[in-house]
C-alpha cells in the first residue's frame, strides 16, 4: 500500500471510530418521540405527568361501604356531575354516547332500545337490545370503581361529591358485562382490560378521575399504570370536555 493511500485509510478509520462515540452517523433516524421520552421528564397534560403527581398511600379499611348509602341511587340524574339534570338517567345517556347505531325505546327521548357497542375491553363487537334478559350484555363500568375509590380517598369526600364520582362520564364507559363484572372493584394492578389497544386510554382515564376527585392510587397501582404507560407516554390527560368523555345531546 503506497503512504498517501495508507494515510487516508487511517483517517477514515479515526473518523469511523468517531463517529460510533458520539452517536452521529451518516443517515438520519426519526426514532419514536415515546420512546426519546421514556427516560425524560413526563410531558404537561398527559396522563404520565399526572400519575407523578397522586399522592401514594395504603389503601383504607372497606368498612362503612355501602354503594347506595354513601354514593347515592344508581344512576341519578340529580347529582353535581356533568351532564346530570337533563331529564335522563346516567346509564342511557351513557349508552348514547358509547353506542353506534343508536335507536331510542319507542317515543322516548332518553331510553336506548338497540345499538351497536364497539367493546373497548375486549375489542368485540355487542349488539345491545333493552330487555329483562338482554341488558346486562352492556354494563356501564365505573372506571375507578367505586368500592377502589372508597378505600383511596372517598370516605373523606362530601356526600353529594361522591354522588357526582358515582355518576361522571370521566368515570363511566360503556363495557361488555362480563368483562365488567370480571373487573369488579379491582385497580390497575389487579386488572386491566384484555384489549391492550384500549390499556393506555383506561389508565389515563383512572388518572383523570383520581385527580379530579383528589384520591390516591397504592404503590402496586401505580406502577401498574406506569408499565402501561412506558408504551405510550405521551398518552394524554382527558377531561370532562374530551369527545370520548362529553354526553351526547337526545333527540
């Protein structure tokens, strides 16, 4: 090998070696912006950065619960929550929401009769049809149940407030019953939906609806929620004006 041909084979091994160092290299990668965010610091307005912010505590004794005596008649439309006060019970106006395809009961303005949920815990198709044997193939989940939210907090809210938990849309989402009744009153760390597109979406509405009614999440839910959330962290924070959280207007 000649000197001048040995000479600029030695530079563009040091320049090579270089470049491996300091990251660069000759094409550019767009990578993925969550994955860059994975080890900063959580952006504002997503569910992440609130997560940071719930108090963590042990979960309170369960004695004293009882659902109607301490968060009111199931489904009440005379509570502070959103949407309440409209001539129309909490449950179907849910379903109005959630359901496609919908056709009301008869002339009523309120009750669903039929529709279509596209089921975000399990990912299934459910036509829903209103009857004594059918109705309970669509549930309405309370997606901080309320048994969980008496032992993180609710005991210490006032009675009409935690009327208004039991029947906010942030915490209400049409679900399939069995999938509903599976989950029980059980937290992040015990259950998640079997749908894993929907995972990062339901524990960003936990968050939201433990931060709008001040409860606090165990250290085993929240490092549940913060797995889920480890692949998708720029998952952001819904509030009471989120489409997929506003009520829908009757007919």
């Amino acid at each position: 090998m000649k000197p001048r041909t040995r000479r600029t084979a030695v530079l563009a091994t040091l320049l090579a070696a270089t470049a491996v160092l300091t990251g660069c290299s000759g094409s550019s990668s767009g990578g993925s912006s969550d994955k860059a965010d994975k080890g900063g610091k959580a952006a504002s307005g997503t569910a992440r950065a609130m997560l940071g912010e719930l108090p963590v505590k042990k979960a309170a004794s369960k004695d004293g619960y009882d659902r109607e005596a301490k968060f009111g008649r199931a489904w009440s439309d005379s509570t502070n929550a959103p949407g309440s006060g409209n001539k129309c019970d909490t449950r179907n106006d849910i379903l109005n929401r959630d359901l496609k395809d919908v056709h009301f009961d008869g002339a009523s303005s309120c009750v669903i009769g039929s529709g279509r949920l596209k089921d975000p815990y399990t990912g299934k198709d459910i036509d829903f049809q209103r009857g004594r044997s059918t109705s309970s193939a669509v549930q309405i989940d309370h997606v901080i149940a309320l048994g969980n939210a008496w032992v993180t907090g609710a005991q210490k809210l006032s009675q009409s407030d935690r009327e208004a938990l039991a029947n906010d849309p942030l915490n209400l989402i049409a679900a399939d019953g069995p999938a509903n009744g599976q989950k029980s009153d059980r937290d992040a760390s015990q259950w998640l939906p079997g749908n894993k597109s929907f995972q990062c979406p339901y524990v960003a509405r936990q968050i939201a609806v433990k931060k709008k009614y001040k409860l606090w999440v165990t250290a085993e839910e929240k490092d549940a929620m913060g797995r889920v959330l480890d692949s998708c962290p720029n998952e952001k924070l819904p509030t009471d004006t989120s489409t997929e959280v506003t009520l829908k207007s009757q007919r």
